[in-house]
C-alpha cells in the first residue's frame, strides 16, 4: 500500500476517531440545540437583539480599525525598508500575543480620573469623569488593535508569494516606483486583505476579555458577555439559553468565514524570485519615527499603568516614592493565594494541550491523504475558526450528555477538553505542510524491510516532522497559557487560570491585584515568547510570526 494513494489502515482509524471526537462531536452536539425551544425564544428576547446590534457594531468598527491599520502597516513595513523594520515588525504583532483581558486591563487603568501614573504626572482628569475606554468607542478602539495584526500577518503571507519581476516589469513600462506598488502589487494582496479582514471579524466577534472589562461597567453587553451571563444563570434552561446564543455567534461568524474562504481560492500567483521592499524615502523614515513614538504610547504607556496601579494602596492614589507599596504583590503570592493556583493551571493546560495536540497531529497529518480523514480535519478547522465561546459551550453540552457530565463540570479535565478542541488546528498546520513534502517511498521501504507502523512513526516520520511539531506545539502554549473565553464559561472552584484571575478580580473591585496578576500574565508570555526565538531557527520558516 503506497503511503501516497492512502495511509495506513490503523493510522486512518485512530485520525479519524480522534478528530470526530474534538472537532465533529461537540459542533454537532451544539448543532443539536438548533431544534430545542430555546431557540424559538431568541426572536422576543430584547436583550438578545439589543446585544446582537451592539456585537454587530462593535465587531464591524473594529474590522475596519483593523484592516486600515494592517495596510497602513503593510505599505510602511512591507513594502518599504525602513530603518528598524524588522524591530517594528515586531513590535507591531506584539498586541496580537497580549491577553485580551490583560490589555483591557492595562489601557483602562491608563487613562480615566483613577490613573496612578496619571495622577503622578497631573494629567487625570477630573474625578467623576467617564473613563474614555469604557462603552463602545474604547471597545472598538482595543479590537482594532489586536486585529490589526491579523491583518499584516494575512498580508504578509500573500506577498511572501508575489513575485519580484512584477515590479520589475512595470518599472520597464514606465511607471513609478510607487505606481508600481499601487497598481501591481496592491491588487494582488487584495486576497491577504479579505482573509484579515475576516480574521479580524472572527476575533472580534467571540472576543471576551476586551468586551467583558470595557463593556460591563458601561452596561454596554455584547453576545460573549450575554453568554457568559445566561450561562451563569441557575439551572437547565441557563445552559440551553446559553448554546442558543452560542449558535447565534457561530451564524454572525459566518461572514469572516466566507472572506477568508473567498480568500483562498484566489488565482495563484506566479513563481518568481521574492519580492523585495523598495529603498524608504524622507516620507517613509518620517512615518517609521512616528510609528515608534506611536508603538510607545500604545505599548509603554499602559505597561508603565500596570506597574504602577499594582505598587499603589488602592487605585486613585498617585504613584511615587511614599505611596508605593509591594502589599498587593505580597498577596498576589501569598501561600494558598489564587495567583499560585491559576499560574499552576495556565501551565498545566497549556503544556498538556501542547504536547497532546502534538502528539495527535503526527498520525492526523500522515492520514490526511484520506478523505475521511480531511473530512475529519475540516471539523477542527471550523472549531478553530468559531468564537472561543461557541467550542466552550459545545464542549459543556457534549460533556453533560455523558454518564460523567456531572462530575466533569468545572474541572480541568473539561477545560483541556476545551482546548484540544479549539487548537488541534493550530497544532495541525504546520506539521501537516511537512508531512505533504515527505516522499512515500521512504514508507515503503521501511515496511518493506518488517517495520511496525509505531517504528515507523517514531523512526522514519518523526525526525523529518519533528520542527512542524514543535511549531504547533509552541503556537498552542501561547494561545492557550493565558485563555479566558472558554476558562470563564467552563471553570470551577480551583480550576481558575490566570485569565480568569485577572478578569475576577477586576470585576470584584481589586484593580491594583488584578494588574500585579496582569504583569505575571505578561511575563508568561514573554518568556514563552523568549523560548520560541531560541527555538526559531529551527522551526519552518514563517511559523514564528516575530520571527524573520
């Protein structure tokens, strides 16, 4: 049996099986809600409408924030060599890898009458004022940021495929350098520009954290936020309200799902050598001076409030030598505090999520010469693509459906469930690109000459895949050590990650501890961050979005 016509019989099985057990299984649980009547109570429920229009709003402000600054980026630091581009590259992608509650956290506490660091330098406003961040426009505002990466990204992609004879050919016809850009180069990223897009609507459409700390103390509720509110409600019609709205999401993702679609079955671009950027003029080192200063607002600023809202007594005090205090740190770690407990459990999650995923994308990605196999596949890749709330809530009803859903409920062991449904995915990519180059005849020989199909695996398609797998794997750590959609709906007593921490104590009041949790969150990631540059050059090129 040839491994190109189809995989092995066992391999396809054990694929198969597993991705119907986190993709296909918990979507068609929720799909099954489709027909119960909680369905049939959304059309006269005001807050479900009132909720609808505002995530709508929302979502679709912050797509176009998103896209007009990922090209904006694009046309600066793509297709220009500014000096310091692949510095700003980074620092531009950064507000992607921030946890979206632990960015709420830190621009609310930036700004408004409260502000330590404003305080301190006189610049707060005065007290009783609004603080700007809170209701629609400082929703918006966040959501762009964070999706403006996605964009760039999406671009970048694409461009890495553009030809360079095709600036070169317009140059011979006449044109401008920057002619050439607007009239050849542009038209072909418009594919990268429809798949960011969608990708940004998707983001902000199921994002929680930046809904739940903007939105909720200026009454302003989205669907995530109405989800996580129904959800909380006591008994079975809480959950059976919950999976209605959840599908409601999952429709108003549609949209994104359909540009990044649209997307991908763009002409194919022509073989040539690779784009290079053009010279940067004057205009072009001008922006890239006021981009830094704009990077440094954006990113230093909001640091410098976390730091200082969690050195304060109480938020409201501004910060200097007398005021500063380490009291809400000495909680933060105290024994038997939460922050030790919720550090534990974002790392338990996201290296058990890590190396499972890793561990299951091996078979899957040898098996997806088999059409049930990439029927199996196209499950997690919608799973990935829905809002984090829709595979949350999919997951609790399939879990409850079971003989052990009562005694799964708010445990670990259902938010790892969670997560290997929502990353498979991601882990999947780019094992899967490496699996495709492999050539079969290597298969061959190995059974050829009596190897099982475990010697196989571990001896002839490992050390080829290995990279492609801890890609994956690093990619699913970061995404998953500081997750709050889903930890928020399926969490329990002592089962809180970081995200949730920051998010509770937030919402309970405790600002100053929440931002000194916010600032371990932070370092989390820079540190997982730190280990995958060490990594990098190591990893498939363009797996590492930070890295060149």
């Amino acid at each position: 049996m040839n491994l190109a016509a189809s995989p092995p019989r066992g391999l396809a099985i054990f694929a198969l099986a597993w991705l119907l057990l986190i993709g296909a299984a918990p979507l068609l649980r929720l799909l099954a809600e489709v027909s119960g009547p909680a369905v049939s109570l959304l059309p006269g429920d005001a807050a479900v409408w009132r909720a609808t229009g505002r995530t709508l709003m929302v979502s679709a402000g912050a797509c176009a924030v998103a896209v007009v600054l990922g090209m904006a980026l694009c046309s600066l630091l793509l297709l220009h060599a500014v000096p310091g581009r692949r510095a700003l590259l980074f620092l531009c992608i950064l507000p992607a890898l921030i946890p979206p509650q632990v960015l709420a956290l830190a621009a609310s506490q930036a700004t408004g009458p409260s502000s330590p660091l404003l305080l301190a330098l006189d610049l707060a406003p005065p007290l009783g004022t609004p603080n700007p961040l809170y209701g629609p426009a400082g929703m918006i505002a966040l959501l762009g940021l964070q999706g403006a990466p996605l964009v760039l990204l999406a671009i970048s992609a694409v461009l890495r495929r553009v030809p360079g004879e095709s600036i070169a050919a317009a140059r011979s016809l006449g044109s401008s350098p920057h002619r050439a850009l607007r009239e050849v180069v542009w038209p072909l990223l418009l594919p990268g520009v429809l798949a960011g897009a969608g990708l940004a609507w998707i983001s902000a459409l199921g994002n929680f954290g930046i809904a739940a700390l903007l939105g909720i103390p200026a009454r302003w509720v989205t669907l995530p936020i109405l989800v996580w509110q129904r959800l909380s409600g006591a008994g079975a019609s809480g959950l059976a309200t919950a999976a209605s709205l959840s599908l409601l999401l999952a429709a108003l993702a549609v949209p994104g799902l359909v540009a990044q679609r649209l997307a991908t079955r763009a002409l194919p671009l022509p073989s040539g050598r690779p784009f290079a950027p053009l010279p940067a003029g004057g205009l072009a080192r001008a922006l890239a001076a006021l981009l830094w200063l704009a990077l440094a607002i954006v990113l230093l600023v909001p640091l410098l409030s976390l730091l200082a809202s969690s050195l304060v007594p109480a938020l409201g005090v501004p910060i200097s030598g007398n005021s500063a205090t380490a009291q809400h740190w000495r909680a933060a770690f105290a024994p038997g505090s939460q922050t030790l407990a919720a550090l534990r459990n974002s790392l338990l999650l996201s290296a058990g999520a890590a190396l499972a995923l890793a561990a299951a994308s091996l078979p899957v990605a040898l098996a997806l010469r088999g059409r049930a196999v990439r029927l199996g596949a196209a499950s997690v890749d919608f799973s990935y693509a829905l809002p984090g709330a829709c595979t949350a809530v999919a997951v609790l009803l399939l879990a409850l459906s079971t003989p052990l859903g009562a005694w799964s409920y708010g445990t670990i062991g259902l938010i790892l469930f969670a997560y290997l449904a929502r990353f498979q995915a991601m882990a999947l990519r780019p094992v899967a690109a490496a699996a495709a180059r492999l050539d079969p005849s290597l298969d061959d020989a190995a059974r050829g000459l009596g190897a099982s199909l475990w010697q196989r695996l571990r001896e002839v398609h490992l050390p080829p895949l290995a990279p492609g797998l801890a890609a994956g794997a690093i990619l699913v750590a970061l995404q998953a050590v500081n997750e709050v959609t889903m930890s928020t709906l399926l969490h329990g007593p002592g089962t809180q990650t970081l995200g949730v921490l920051v998010f509770n104590l937030q919402d309970g009041g405790e600002g100053p501890q929440a931002a000194a949790v916010s600032l371990v969150a932070l370092l989390l990631v820079g540190g997982l961050m730190a280990l995958a540059s060490v990594l990098g050059k190591r990893l498939p090129q363009g797996t590492l979005p930070w890295y060149p």
